[in-house]
C-alpha cells in the first residue's frame, strides 16, 4: 500500500514536471511583463516639444505596412492615410503579396520554402514584418492602426515591441534599427516554429503571430540583453489610451475566423480549463494507481485485499469503458 501510494506520487510528480517543462515559456509570460523596459510616458516627449529633436534618431524613417495588393479597402484607407500624412519626411513600403515574395526571394533565399508553404496568407503578412524590420529597419504598422502623432520619439531606441493585454507582446507595431539581435532570432526561429496546431487560430498565433514573437522574447529576455540590445516595451498607455498616445485603433480584423470565438472564450474562462484539465489528468493518474493496487492485490489473498480489489477494479473498468467511447 505504501508502495503504491509512492508509485501514485512519483507518476504525478513526473507527469507534473513532463507539462510545466513543456509550458514553461508560456508560465514565464504570465510573470514577465516587461515593465523593466517599459518605455516610460516620463521620458517621452510631449507631441509638441522642442525636446523630440535632441533625441538621437536611431531607427531609420521608414513605415512598413502589409496588404495583398495597392487597393487598400476603404476602412483603413483612413489609418493608413493618418499616418502617411503625419510623416512626409518618412519612405512609406507597403509589402504587397507579390512585393514580399519577391523581397524574400532576393534577401532571405533560406526561407522562401517556409514562406511559400505557410497554409494562411496572414502567416505571410506577418513573417515579412520580421524580415523587412531586419534588413530595412523602421517602424511597422498594421493597417488597422492609425497615427495620433509624430512617431519621431520612438526612433530613440534600437528596437521596440508593444505591450498586450492581459500578457504577451504584440506584432501590430513594432520599429527597430536593421540586423537588431532581437529581429534576427525571431527571423532565424520562423522555421522552427512553423508546425500545424488543432485550430487556425492557434497555428497563426503560434507559428508567425503575437505569442510565437512573445515566446522569443521571453528566450530573448532570458538571455539578458544589455545596451543597445535591450527591446525597450511600449505600454498600452503610450499605445492608444490617451491624446497623447502613439496610435489609434481601427476595428476590421481581417483574418478572424469562428475558432476565435473559441479562444477568446477559453481565454475568459481559463480558471474553470485549467481546473478540468487539473481533474482529467488527476483521474488518469488515479486510473493507473487502481491497476497498480490491482496488480498488486491479486498477489496478496486476504480478504480486504480481495474486497477491495474488486472495488477497483470496478472502478477501473467503468473509466476504460468511458475512455474507450470518448476514442470512437
Ligand atoms: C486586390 O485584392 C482584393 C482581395 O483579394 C481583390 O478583390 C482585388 O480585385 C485586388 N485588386 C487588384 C488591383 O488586383
């Protein structure tokens, strides 16, 4: 009996370990909010200030922004033109999908294979962000958002990420100086990361999105960058919440698909899912400690012993039958 039980803490111990080992990045997110390298509202200079031209201007004037083709639909015509306009000194890219290939094929020869066989367009559209912000620099921008004001203070750092909500970083504007350390792991992981997961969703995030760059920036941040390779983090407050924020944020999410509806409610649900999942894999363990009692009770011939075997086996049995329905 003790051995058992001993067998029941060691499975559970190692099966603990095996998840949190394989989520491990993903716990670090919940902890790591970048605050160390929040971009304080402090040092940023009012929209007006005389102060934004003492500051160094490291990162090129350029805006990068994506789309399939030059007809831009009508509501983002508006975004796009605001932050064209408060730019006139700056080049304006828009990444077609023929222009990105193209540029991929002739600067980045390696990842043309991967590029090519990511099964959704937006997989494209955000790979190319990372490749464009590497060789060209710059600042890039989703077309849903608009610019509220002069993007010029935040040429000030070697590269910048923005802050999501509840966790995590964002792709939808980012700036950096060329061959930044931080661009080139993301660029160098692409490959790696490019696996297909159950949901749309979930592939896109994962393999080229928001939480495949959160997830290089945790193992970027672990490495301790220092100086010029520290990614400074643009709060939600500096993003869009104020006049004197940075962006404005324009609905027309063009890739959402009903699988979202799915996240966002796992995502506001998540305490009741990690508690199934806590009971699913605690009733597994329980299933195998019963075949351990089992096993070993049909050894032994007393009478509780006997009793209780048939207890679990009873139990057992019922859990397999469970189990073997859920596999049809
Ligand atoms: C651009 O792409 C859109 C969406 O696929 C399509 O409807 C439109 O005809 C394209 N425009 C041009 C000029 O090819």
């Amino acid at each position: 009996m003790r051995k058992g039980i001993l067998i029941f803490l060691i499975a559970t111990v190692v099966v603990l370990g095996f998840a949190v080992h394989n989520v491990w990045t993903l716990l670090q997110l919940l902890v790591v909010d970048g605050s160390e390298d929040a971009i304080s509202r402090a040092e940023l200079p009012a929209p007006k200030s005389g102060a934004i031209n003492e500051r160094p201007q490291l990162i090129p004037k350029i805006i990068h922004q994506t789309y399939i083709n030059e007809s831009i639909p009508e509501h983002w015509k508006g975004p796009q033109q605001s932050c064209i306009d408060l730019h006139p000194d700056y080049e304006y890219k828009l990444w077609t999908d023929k222009k990105a290939r193209e540029f991929i094929a002739a600067e980045y020869p390696w990842f043309l294979e991967t590029f090519d066989g990511y099964p959704y367009p937006i997989q494209r559209a955000d790979a190319i962000r990372y490749f464009v912000l590497h060789h060209f620099g710059g600042i890039y921008i989703d077309l849903d958002d608009g610019c509220n004001r002069k993007l010029d203070p935040l040429l000030a750092y070697p590269a910048w990420l923005r802050r999501t909500d509840p966790t995590g970083i964002s792709n939808d504007a980012m700036g950096s100086i060329p061959r930044h350390p931080f661009f080139l792991k993301a660029i160098d992981s692409l490959p790696n990361y490019n696996r297909k997961w159950p949901l749309p969703y979930i592939t896109v995030m994962a393999s080229t999105g928001p939480l495949f760059l959160s997830v290089i920036w945790v193992h970027y941040k672990n490495a301790m960058p220092e100086g010029n390779d520290v990614v400074r983090i643009l709060f939600p407050d500096e993003y869009n919440h104020h006049t004197w924020s940075f962006f404005t944020h324009h609905l027309g999410n063009s890739w959402h698909s009903n699988d979202v509806k799915l996240i966002f409610w796992m995502r506001e649900h998540w305490i009741l899912i990690t508690f199934i999942g806590f009971t699913v894999g605690f009733s597994l363990l329980y299933v195998i400690y019963s075949f351990c009692i089992r096993n070993r009770q049909n050894n032994g011939k007393s009478r509780f012993a006997f009793t209780r075997t048939n207890f679990y086996r009873r139990i057992s049995q019922k859990d397999i039958e469970l189990n073997d329905r859920h596999e049809v």
